[in-house]
C-alpha cells in the first residue's frame, strides 16, 4: 500500500512509486513536487510544479549545493498555499 507521510503542516515525503500515483498525490491535494532523483521523470507536469535535481542516491551524496534552490521552492509553494512532496 502507498501512502505518503506529512513531515510538518504543507509538506510531505513519499518515495518515487508515490510520485506515479496521480490520484493519490490529488487526494493529498499535492502542488509541489521535489524530485532529487537521477532518471526518474517528472510524470505529470500539466498537475503538479517540480523541481527536478539530478542526484545519485548514495551514502556519499551530498545535498548541500542544492539546499538553499530547494528552499526557495518550497517557500514559494507554501506562500502560494500549496502542498510539496
């Protein structure tokens, strides 16, 4: 069963098989998507905003050069009264 779990008021985590699930995301009433994944696509980018960022998922990955554009787009979708995943 796929589900996706609210971190804090607006903003959400769920894995890439969550990301697929167009009636799921609608029924969480999702806005924004953050993909920090390397080959997976944006799959439904008529219904959602994404901020696609190519990264590799290993223990050595770091995340640090891309915090502050992650941060401006989840301020944005928040500001906009969005829901991020």
């Amino acid at each position: 069963m796929l589900y996706v779990s609210q971190l804090v008021i607006l903003q959400y985590s769920g894995s890439q098989d969550v990301a697929v699930e167009l009636n799921l995301l609608k029924a969480n009433k999702i806005t924004h998507i953050v993909n920090c994944a390397t080959g997976i696509q944006d799959h439904f980018p008529t219904h959602f905003q994404y901020l696609h960022i190519d990264m590799l998922d290993l223990p050595t990955t770091s995340m640090d050069e891309h915090l502050d554009t992650i941060h401006a787009f989840i301020d944005n979708c928040l500001g906009n009264n969005g829901k991020v995943l």
